[in-house]
C-alpha cells in the first residue's frame, strides 16, 4: 500500500510540474513591454533613435566631411555601463554604427574582437596562403573620428516606489587631435516602478 502511495505521489508531482511551464505568446518586436523596470528593447529603440538623429543633422559633423572633402572613418570604442543592473551596450553601438553607416555620411572601420581576428587572419595567410591571394599587412584604413559612449542610471527610492532615470552619451573624437567632433545625451527613459506594500 505504501509503495502503491509512494508512486501515485510521484505521479502527482510530474503532472503539477508539466501543467506549470510557461505560457509563450509572439507580439510585434515594436510593442513596448515593460515587466521589470529595468533597461529593455523599447528604451534601445528610443535611445538609439534620438542620438543617431542628432549625429546625422550635427553642423559639426557636416563641416568634418566638407573638411576632410571624403567620408570620414570611424571606428567604434567603448559603450561603457556604468550604471548598477546589466546593460548590454553593445547592442546600442551596434544600432548606431549600423544606420549611420547605412546613412552614407560616415564609414566605419572594424574595431575590437573583430579587428583583432582580422589581423590574425592576415598574419596566419603570410604562411599559408599563395603570394598573389594573401592579404598585404599594414595596409589598414585608419580611422579619423572614435564614437564611444556609456550608460548610467539615476536611481530614487521611497517606500514602495521606485523612480529610474538612464543618461545615455555618445561622443565621436578626432583620434589624431583628441577634439570632440560631436556630443550628444538622452535622458528620455524614466520610470516609476510601484511594488505592491507589504501586507502587515
């Protein structure tokens, strides 16, 4: 009788944990969900919106094309967060680089992860592949202009309420010069997150 328990009690068990997985639904990546409170697509959307617009009208950076008489070179440096949850910035350089590329008025140069496994890729070819296909060392485009920027979120709390503010920057520097070629900030994304109180 005991076992006849012990069976039927894990029975019960496996068939409360399947009818307890999660519901999925699909909605339009466009639709704004906010679950947590926290940094999510619909503030990567805003954000990235707002300071690509401000990039591709800057008077500053019109006057560095007609300056160089070419399409200047950029390279992408670092987006650091320095706020306290985990952002990953590399989603918004990404955006960024992509439409101001796509946008015709700024090249862009392969930096980071990417240009180092290029220059091993050209250095491994130096001993295995013919003269006439390897590609030629030192023969990199160098950039004029780095865009880097961070995250950092302002953070208030009382009682059950909590208020988050993000300030995402942008800036894009002459490498040679260290001059700030362009500056721009969005401090769109605030948020109140109320808790439910605690019952007594």
């Amino acid at each position: 009788m005991r076992k006849i328990l012990v069976v039927l009690g894990v029975f019960l068990f496996l068939l409360s944990s399947c009818s307890s997985s999660p519901t999925v639904s699909r909605v339009d990546a466009s639709t704004q969900t906010d679950i947590s409170g926290y940094w999510n697509d619909t503030d990567v959307r805003i954000v990235c919106q707002s300071l690509i617009d401000d990039c591709l009208n800057s008077a500053r950076v019109d006057q560095a094309i007609k300056a160089k008489r070419k399409t200047p070179t950029v390279i992408v440096g670092r987006f650091k967060n320095e706020s306290s949850e985990h952002i990953d910035t590399s989603i918004i350089s990404s955006i960024m680089e992509q439409t101001i590329f796509n946008s015709g008025k700024l090249d862009f140069v392969a930096g980071g992860s990417t240009r180092d496994d290029l220059r091993a890729e050209r250095q491994d070819q130096q001993s295995n592949a013919s003269e006439t296909s390897a590609a030629a060392l030192a023969n990199e485009t160098g950039a004029d202009f780095m865009l880097t920027g961070s995250v950092k979120a302002m953070v208030e709390r009382a009682g059950n309420q909590t208020i988050r503010t993000y300030f995402v920057s942008a800036e894009m520097t002459n490498i040679e010069t260290n001059a700030r070629m362009w500056i721009g900030q969005n401090s769109e994304i605030k948020k109140i997150i109320v808790r439910p109180k605690n019952k007594a």
